[in-house]
C-alpha cells in the first residue's frame, strides 16, 4: 500500500513523503530487483565460462581479515582489517570481497583499522521505531561509512526472531514478529545496498540462542519455521533482495545449517528462487559436502578445520561433472551479486569521506524514535524544562550510554568513554567488554534543564541512593542489563543488585523515573512503585541527547515494543535457555568432547512466539508486544474490510503533535482463536486531526503453512485494530475464499 502525501518524521530529518509497506509493493520491488539481476545473472554466466579451473576456487572461500592467528602469513596488502577478505580476480575484473560487521555500522575490528564509526542505536531500538523509511535511511548511513572504509560486502542484515528473551544477541535482531523483523530488515539492506555494496541477511536460520551456538540442534516443522522465522527472511530478501545470505552455526533438524540441504537448496534456491550467494558464519563449515547442500562461500576460513572451499573442492570438480556444475553455480551466484550491486563498476576504495556529524544525527534520530514509554503516571513525563533538584543515579549516566558486545561492536568517534572488562580467560574475554558509548544522559539532561540542580549518584550504595533520593524533587535511575555475542543471560533479572536498589529509591520518592538501557525484555518487581519508565535500549553514539529529548518532551516518544516483555519467566516456552546450565561458558561455543547432544526443540511455541504464545497460553505481559505510550493520545475507529485491505480511521485526541503505530491483528480464522500482526502503519497527527488509512493486510500471516503451500480456508476472518497485541480497540470480521498458493 502506499499512502501519499504523508510525512512519518515531522520535523524530522529526511523522510519522503510516501509510504510503502504492502506485500503487493514488495513483489513489486523483489520484480524490479530481479529484472536487475536478470543482466547481471548473465554477465556472471559469461565470466564463468572464462575462468580457469584454478579461478573458479578464488570466490568460493576467504579469510578471517584480522591478523590474529600467531604464524599466519601476512595480511593480503589490499585487504582492509575486518571480518572477511576473499581476493579478487584482476584478469576478469572481479574486485577483491572486502567484508565488515554488521547491522549496527561498521563494526571496529579489534582496533585494527584505527578508525571509528558511527554506531546506530540496537536493532531492538530500530525495530520500535516500526519505520521501515528510517531503518532504510539507518542502513544508508552505515552503508555509506562502510564503503568510504573500503569494504564493498556488510554482514549486516540480522533477523533472526526472539524466541527466547535471555537470548544474548537479541539486541542485534529486530524483534519477535515476522512481519515487523522482515519489513524491516528488507529496508535497512535496501538502505546498505544503495551504496553500491552488499548486504548480507543473517543468519539461517532459527539462530534463537547463544549457548552451545554451534551444536545446539533447533528441532522444528517445517509449517513452524515456514510460518516464523523464515517468513521474516523471505519478506526481507523480497523487500531488500540482499546479495548474500549467510547460514548459520546451529544445525537444524539435524543438519548444520551451512550444509542443511532443506535450508538451502530446497527452500531458499529452489522455492523461493533466491538468485545470490550464502556465505557461511565464521567457522561454521562442516565439511566439502556443504558445497552440494547449498553453500556457495566458505568464509573466515581459518575458523574452520579445513578450507574445504578451495583446492578440495577444485579437485572435486575435476573428476565429476556434478561437482563442477556445482562449482560453476557457485561462481555465477557470486558474480551475480557482485555484478547486480555494481561492486566492478564503481568500486569501494578506503579514505572516502564521512560527514560524522551528519550520520550521527541519523543514529539520534533513530533513538528518538525507538525509545520506548512503558509506564508514565500522572504524567510526570515530559519533565518541566524549569525543573529543580533532580537526582540521577545509576547507570554511568556521567559518562555514557550502553552497548552490545561481539562482533557488531561499533566503537564511535573518540573511542569507548568507558570500557569494563569482565574478567574470564581464553582468546576470547576481550570480546566481553562492557562498553559505553560517550554521550552522557547526564550531560544532556543538564543541557535540557540548565536552571536544575543535577546531583548524580553512583548507585553503589542502596543505603546512600534511598536517603539521597528523599530529599530529591525527582530522582531519575539509570538501570543497564549488558548483553552480548556468544552468550546469554541466566535470568530475566537485572544485574548487580539493580533491582534493589530500584525498588528502594522508589520506595523512598514516588517521583522516581526509571530509565533501561537492555538487550531485551527484564522483570521490574519494582514497577508498582515507579512513577515513570523508559526503554531506551543501546540508544547508540547520541544516546545521551535521545533519552533526554524524550525525558523533556522535546521527542513525543512514539517507540513501540517489538517484542513482549513477560510478567514472569514462567510464562515462557522454556524454563531456561536449553543447555544452559550444564555448559561452560564459552564464545565459540563448539560440543565440548563427551558432551551430550543439545537438542532445543522449538515446536514448542512452533510460530506462535511472544505476544502469539501468549495468545495460545493465555498469559498476560508484563508489557504487551507493540505497546508504547506517548504524551498525546490516540483514537482508532471506523474499521473496514475489504478482502485483506483494512481501511480505518486514526486521531489525535490530545493537545500535542505526535506519531503512533496502528497495529492490525489476526484474531480469528475458521479453525479457532489466533493472534497475529498482518499489518501495521506508523503515522504522525497534528492535535484534533484525523486520517483515514488502508492497509493491505499481508496474506501469509492469514495463511496457514501446509505441505509446500500457503492455504487460506474459505471461512469468516476476524481482525482487530490495536495500539498493542492486548490494547484492541475495534474489531471487524471478513468472508475470504479459499486460495492456495506456492512460494
Ligand atoms: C557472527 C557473525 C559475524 C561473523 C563475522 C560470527 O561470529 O556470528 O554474525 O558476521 O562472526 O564477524
């Protein structure tokens, strides 16, 4: 659908004033893409028939691009340190592949590079904007940087669905809903794309957890993961038609997904027609057999037991004509993604210029909009500019904002301000780091109330924080549950007594404001006695500014929760992340010898994840997917079907400008109660105004997934229009026929 005429981000930076969001537009766009790559499909054709036996194994495999291995030979010289380097082919023109992380921006390479990037806000903070234009403009920018960096490929492209909110890379990801993750995902890879690189959607798929990452076994039906987490890949590679797809390191139903047959050549090459290439995750190769099941390119080779992808594989080729086919397709889909983003025409060379300041407005903007307002009585929120006697606690508040650990790991402009190990051995326990970006919300909340007398407090002290806090007009704590790659979280609870000392400032000043910085959901047994609450997420290189823009009302925040935050972990599929408590932690997170299989069997919850599983279990959240609050309020009427175009009338009814998002449900098909998100509009009102919207409605969340088909019996439908998956204001039933249909 596209509504004309209508401006997401009044005020805002730089968005165009038409909305494209509908499945129809995104066959429209996967078309236009496809009609692209058509040429450059048959330039890749023609190059492979010029290459030598001894070329056709140069694409298929490439290094780690960071010296770390003692007694390596020495970096290639036109490499760029990073996470991936696979050398080109002058004779032929073919560029050498350059490759950073990751979704986030350019991620900081153990230093190596010495430079700097700009670190957007999390993919969590991202995904509550619900602004595919934005999160597109978000990966124009960290495109940008890269290719002045010298990297022609970004790993970037992260979706896989939260299945388990202690899930350590979940702040990556963009959430737990298909059609939310994939739109979006689709957009940030246009967005990178559009810097005449590659962008590559990660990883495939049901990578749902950290702990024993490369051997724990995802058990799944095929309509389960066909109705979930693949679908938010498809709508991405539709939206966004990435270059690359980059397996991942679980197996699924018993295979490792970099050689799974099923993933690979039956789903994503042969049903769904993808014409690019899927590199494999670091490491995560298997065996040569994986050429056959699918996989194109061995990456970060040094990880592996053996490069398979190189002379094994020519040697493969040379006796059997199965093997070089397969060879040949390898090489095609490689230099069809390389030709189609135009990487030989107009290559990425490092010393571009970047306008920081320019692209760190980007990330704020994206903050602004991804905060999140949870909870806000009385309306304490927005503070009065004029306000006096404010306490802030917790957090390093003075110093800066949080950020996610691993490989997206974006170090900004003048360095972390802060960067705390966390002790532990082996190769691997800088990776753990806590580090925080400098942009203090202490700062910026100074500069929004300059009259106001700051105060801060560590938070150290419980005993210090509650009697400081009583003689405070109003106290604002600053709470933080790091995440990161390679590792999840025990428990739902915030870390180093945060709860505590929560519960007793607002226990000795009701005027407390609670401000999270988190990689995912948390408990707040303390929530009762808080006059406000915001996520903030891993607000990014301007988190301090976003999170006090939203604290003054400057921003109306309009983020809305892209995934449940729930009331307790037994509300949950799975007691505790499986495996969990019996194994070590570990990054690489490889069997250790004698370790028993790790099978997680995510049939369990199947496609119902989050606020869906919570639908079939009857659960209510502690805050229910999509929900946000904003400091105008909203009202939704006049719901219509049409087939599956929703026509509905959204309005202003408070005293100040301000943008929300309406969320469309499934809440019944002819086989019982159901719930899930077929469509959804992020849209800004002027107080006392009032807009008519039509959505079409995304079929396959209508659909059921049965034996290779989508299916949508012939039956009454039911649809509610909400502003989260537990506040649904109208409801509207429709007849639809029945319709199959293949990929
Ligand atoms: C991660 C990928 C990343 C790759 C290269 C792996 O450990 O799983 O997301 O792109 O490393 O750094």
């Amino acid at each position: 659908m596209v509504v004309k005429g209508f401006n997401i981000l009044r005020g805002g930076a730089v968005l165009s004033s038409a909305i494209a969001l509908s499945v129809a537009g995104a066959h429209a766009q996967a078309q236009t893409a496809a009609t692209g790559s058509v040429d450059a499909e048959r330039r890749a054709a023609e190059t492979v028939r010029q290459m030598t036996p001894a070329e056709k194994v140069i694409l298929t495999h490439g290094i780690l691009a960071l010296p770390l291995f003692p007694g390596a030979p020495p970096m290639p010289a036109d490499a760029v340190p990073g996470a991936g380097y696979v050398p080109g082919i002058p004779r032929l023109g073919i560029p050498p592949l350059r490759e950073t992380d990751a979704s986030l921006g350019v991620a900081y390479a153990a230093g190596m590079r010495k430079d700097n990037a700009t670190a957007l806000p999390s993919g969590l903070a991202m995904a509550s904007s619900w602004n595919p234009e934005l999160i597109e403009q978000g990966g124009r920018m960290i495109g940008g940087e890269a290719r002045a960096k010298g990297y022609n490929v970004m790993l970037a492209g992260g979706v896989n669905l939260m299945r388990d909110p202690r899930g350590g890379r979940n702040f990556e990801y963009l959430g737990e809903d298909p059609l939310l993750a994939g739109t979006l995902v689709g957009h940030a890879i246009r967005g990178i794309q559009s810097n005449r690189i590659i962008a590559t959607i990660k990883h495939f798929a049901l990578n749902g957890q950290e702990t024993g990452r490369h051997f724990a076994d995802a058990r799944i039906s095929e309509a389960n993961a066909q109705e979930s987490d693949l679908l938010a890949f498809k709508i991405g590679i539709e939206i966004g038609n990435p270059g690359s797809v980059m397996c991942a390191y679980n197996p699924v139903n018993g295979a490792p997904s970099c050689a799974n047959d099923w993933l690979l050549n039956r789903v994503l090459k042969r049903d769904w027609g993808y014409h690019g290439f899927v590199m494999s995750d670091w490491g995560a190769v298997p065996n040569l057999q994986a050429a056959m099941n699918g996989l194109d390119q061995q990456s970060g080779e040094q990880l592996d037991t053996e490069v398979f992808f190189g002379d094994k594989l020519a040697a493969a080729a040379a006796g059997d004509s199965a093997w070089s086919a397969r060879l040949n397709d390898m090489n095609k889909r490689i230099l069809t993604a390389i030709y189609a983003n135009g990487l030989d025409r107009d290559p990425a060379r490092p010393g571009g210029a970047i306008d920081y300041a320019a692209n760190a407005r980007v990330a704020e903007e994206v903050a602004r909009q991804g905060i999140v307002l949870l909870r806000n009585q009385g309306d304490i929120l927005p503070l009065a500019r004029t306000a006096q006697n404010i306490l802030v606690i917790g957090g390093l508040a003075t110093n800066g904002v949080m950020s996610g650990a691993g490989s997206s790991q974006v170090i900004g402009e003048g360095g972390p301000a802060v960067s705390i190990p966390l002790g532990g051995t082996g190769p691997f326990a800088s990776f753990t780091n806590i580090t925080y970006h400098p942009s203090s919300p202490f700062a910026a909340i100074q500069a929004m109330a300059p009259q106001a007398r700051l105060r801060f407090r560590n938070g150290r002290s419980v005993s210090e924080a509650r009697t400081e806090a009583a003689k405070a007009d109003l106290v604002i704590v600053f709470a933080n549950q790091w995440s990161g790659e390679g590792f999840d979280q025990a428990d739902l609870a915030l870390p180093d007594g945060q709860d505590a000392l929560i519960d007793a400032v607002a226990s000795a000043n009701p005027k407390t404001v609670v401000v999270l910085q988190t990689g995912g959901p948390i408990l707040m047994p303390w929530l009762d006695k808080t006059a406000a609450v915001i996520e903030a997420w891993y607000p990014g290189i301007r988190g301090g500014p976003a999170i006090a823009s939203v604290l003054f009302g400057e921003t109306n925040p309009a983020g809305k929760l892209p995934i449940t935050f729930p009331a307790s972990e037994a509300q949950l599929p799975r007691p505790k992340v499986d495996g969990f408590d019996r194994l070590e932690p570990d990054f690489i997170g490889r069997a250790p010898p004698g370790a028993a299989p790790l099978t997680v069997n995510y049939d369990i919850e199947g496609s119902d994840l989050g606020y869906r599983w919570n639908t079939r279990s009857g659960h209510k959240a502690l805050f229910p997917f999509g929900h946000g609050l904003s400091y105008t309020t909203f009202e939704y009427g006049d719901l219509k079907l049409k087939g599956l175009t929703a026509t509905f009338t959204v309005r202003n009814t408070g005293k100040r400008e301000g943008s929300t998002v309406a969320q469309l449900y499934l809440t019944r098909t002819p086989g019982g109660a159901q719930q899930r998100l077929a469509g959804f509009q992020r849209l800004s009102l002027d107080p006392g105004e009032s807009r008519t919207v039509s959505v079409k409605l995304e079929p396959r969340i209508v659909a059921d997934f049965a034996e290779n088909e989508w299916v949508i019996q012939r039956g009454n439908y039911g649809f509610a229009l909400g502003s989260s998956a537990e506040e649904l204001a109208q409801s509207a039933n429709v007849k639809l026929p029945a319709r199959r249909w293949k990929q």
